[in-house]
C-alpha cells in the first residue's frame, strides 16, 4: 500500500479531482425527470434515488472518520446507502419506492456530506495531518478511491439510464457523428510474447487491490480480430439462427437465454420489421458499424458460432499494450496521455462511434479501437493475482467477486475516465448481464 506523506500539491490537486467528478455524476441526476427519480431502469439494480445519496455516503463511510476523526450526522442514512446490488442471481430487489426517503432529504443529506468532507479535508491539506489514519493507507490512496469509485458510478448510471424511458430523460445534445468506412474483418497475428499484467506494489501511481501484485504471463502466438465485432457482424449471427442454435451455448448460459426470452441484444428493438438502436436520447436505425453490446453468454455464443474464442486477459493485454521487440507500452498508441483524437472514451460522448473511427489509436500490431468505444469481454474468470492483498479499509471490493461467477472486461467504454485507461486496470461483471457498455472480439489459434 502507499505509505508516504503525501504533498500538498498532490492532495490539491486530487480535490479538484473529486470536484470534477462530482460534476460528472450530478450532470447525469440532472437528466432524469424529477418524477422518474423513484424507477428502477434495470431490474437488478436500486432505483435512482438510491444513487442519489449512495455517492455521498460511500465518501463519507471512506473517509470521515478515517481522514477527519469526525462521527456521521445522519447514521441510519449512511447505512441505507452504504451498498450497492451485484446482479447476480438471488432473486430481485422488491422494494418499493415509498421505502425510501422523500428526495429533498437525499439531496441535504449529500449536501451535507460535501460540506462536511470539503471543510475537513482542507484542513487535512493545510495541517498536513491524518487524523486516526492509520499507517497502512495515506490520504492520497482513500481520495483516489473515493474519486474513482465516483466515476465508476458515472459510467454504472449512464449504463443504467440508458435503459430509463425516454420521456423519463431530459436530452442532450450528441456530438457530431464521426464518419469511417466500413470495416473488413480480418485477424491480426500477434507473435509469441510476454504480458506484464497488473502493478507493481513499489510503484507510486494508484491501483485498485486487485491491480497488485505485478506478474509476468508467456503468451503462445495467436491470431485476434482487428476491431470489434459490429451491430452489422452480430446481425448475420442472428439472422444464422444462432440465439436458437443449443451447440452454441453451455448449459447455463442456454437455461438463462431461455428463461428469460433473450433473442437479441439488449440496446436493439425490432419495429416494423426493422431493427432500431436505442442510443441514450433517441431511436436511430441499427448503425451496423457501431460495435455490438452483449452479454459474456452472447460473445460466447458468437465467437464459437464463428470458430473462435474470446481472449483471454493475458491474450488481450498482449494484442493492445506488446510490441514486436518484446517491451510493452502504457498506452495501446504509446505513451500519449489519453486524448479525444486516439479513442471514444473520458465521456466526450453519450454513444459508441464507428469501429474505424480513430486509427490513430490503433496498438503496436495494428489491432484497433481497444480503450474506450465499448469494454471487451474476456475468457478469464476474475481472480486474485498472486499477491493479492484486500484493502484495509475495503476488503470486500474485490475479494467479494473472486466466485468463479464473473469474467475479467477489459478495454473501456465511451463513458470511462481517462484515469482508468491506464494498462493495469481490470473490470469485472457476471455472465448473464446485458446492459454495460461491453462488446467483444474474438481470436483464433
């Protein structure tokens, strides 16, 4: 863990970065209709109101009494929404929206958890001091946790919108449309070559617990699709039969496709005998070279449909950051910080682009589009590197997913910060969950 005094410059410029991030996530509450905060646009999750104050509860449990020494002011509010919901079996959430608190008690509590922690915590820079922080994590770790876990949430609630009526959203403008050519599926060989997954426990920047420890993977030669399947790829895989197809599924995933009807992606609708794609603020006809968004069950249906594979972690991390002379980069273009010109992510965009949008961003074998424009499922299960360690003051942030029930997603979406596109990050979600932003690309041996 980070254990050194942390400078005041750095700890001002992470509570600038905690104020932007809170920009990023009351911009998204502003866009639902104040009679739609009590919805629940996706079965498996909370309804909206409970987002409302579990952003600001999750700051204060992490470092109210940690960093300020200072007890709750409102206990039974930091409990309610201390925790979110994993959509994972167990049956669904059944309340009701009377059970929970009126929404102008949720917006003074948050209101009041921001003055509290932004008063403290200029105290904490100009003293230099931790009240009660123990030596096994620094003020630096808990702010980048508190301002990441934010934006997760901002990419978790985009997702979670998108599924919310339309006219239960007020509409923002989209950016303009980037034009490319159609896309040639053809596979790109990637030699033969080590992956250095993870970070090193010496290193200064920030990682979550299960970025450590740092491990170095042989990866065999193999061959991996140069972009993203597409809408248009997925559709000629519909159309095959292949949501009806038993060879293609393993038991669980049939049984789940089944159960539930599923004969389609989740952000497609079929009107009037033409499929439509449900983008954030519109309905639009299918754009057949923006990338597909599944499930792990669906990408894994398709890659056998068609012969091949999802990759594995190691096999992912090889084709985006290897190079041919053995090192690897930080970046899949290099060592550029991330930019709108390399790739569709840091929320410049409400939707995905075309897959041959930004071949600038192309990696060191010309494999493209692998940070941001959608995460990409893996094959590998989520699981411990050697060396793990939980958080002290979070343990079950990962720990609590290592069940062989979810698989590691890689990559990026349209709405993820610039601060989790760094190499070692890992994203992680159960098999039979339709509605992040997560495509997919498949490799052959």
């Amino acid at each position: 863990m980070l254990v050194a005094q942390d400078g005041l410059e750095v700890r001002q410029e992470l509570l600038q970065r905690l104020t932007e991030a809170r920009g990023r996530t009351d911009e998204l509450f502003d866009i639902v209709k104040p009679d739609a905060i009590y919805e629940r646009p996706i079965p498996e999750r909370h309804r909206i109101v409970f987002y409302l104050g579990h952003l600001e509860a999750f700051d204060w449990n992490l470092m109210g009494e940690r960093l300020l020494g200072a007890k709750g002011f409102h206990p039974e509010f930091d409990k309610l929404f201390n925790f979110g919901i994993d959509p994972v079996g167990g049956g669904l959430p059944s309340d009701k929206p009377e059970d929970w608190p009126a929404v102008a008690e949720v917006r003074e509590y948050a209101r009041r958890v921001r003055e509290n922690l932004d008063a403290g915590l200029e105290g904490v820079l100009s003293s230099d001091a931790r009240s009660g922080a123990p030596h096994e994590f620094s003020a630096s770790q808990l702010l980048n946790v508190a301002i990441e876990h934010r934006l997760m949430h901002a990419e978790t609630l985009t997702y979670m919108l998108h599924q919310l009526p339309l006219d239960r959203k007020i509409s923002k403008r989209r950016g303009p449309e980037l034009v490319s050519g159609r896309v040639e599926p053809k596979l790109v060989e990637i030699s033969g070559g080590s992956a250095t997954l993870g970070l090193a426990r010496a290193d200064t920047a920030f990682g979550w617990d299960n970025e450590y420890e740092a491990n170095t993977v042989a990866v065999p030669a193999f061959a991996i699709d140069s972009h993203k399947v597409t809408n248009g790829r997925y559709l000629e895989f519909i159309a095959a039969g292949g949501y009806d197809n038993r060879v293609l599924w393993n038991d669980a995933d049939w049984n789940w496709k089944t159960e539930k009807g599923i004969s389609h992606p989740v952000f497609w609708k079929r009107m009037n005998d033409q499929w439509y794609y449900r983008t954030m603020f519109d309905e639009v006809a299918l754009p057949l070279e923006w990338p597909v968004y599944v499930s792990h069950a669906e990408a894994s249906a398709y890659a056998r449909w068609s012969g091949k594979s999802l990759p594995s972690e190691a096999q992912w991390h090889r084709a985006a950051y290897g190079t041919r002379d053995g090192a690897e980069r930080p970046y899949p273009w290099g060592v550029e910080a991330p930019a709108a010109k390399l790739g569709n992510f840091d929320f410049h965009r409400w939707d995905p682009t075309s897959v041959g949008a930004f071949p600038a961003g192309r990696s060191a074998f010309g494999v493209a589009d692998m940070l941001g424009n959608g995460w990409e499922w893996t094959s590998s299960l989520f699981a411990p590197f050697p060396g793990f360690e939980p958080f002290p003051f979070y343990r079950g942030y990962s720990a609590d997913f290592f069940d062989g029930k979810h698989f590691v997603m890689k990559g990026g979406s349209s709405r993820t910060a610039a601060c989790m596109l760094r190499r070692s990050f890992r994203n992680w979600f159960q098999p039979h969950y339709q509605y992040v932003y997560a495509g997919f690309r498949c490799v052959a041996h």
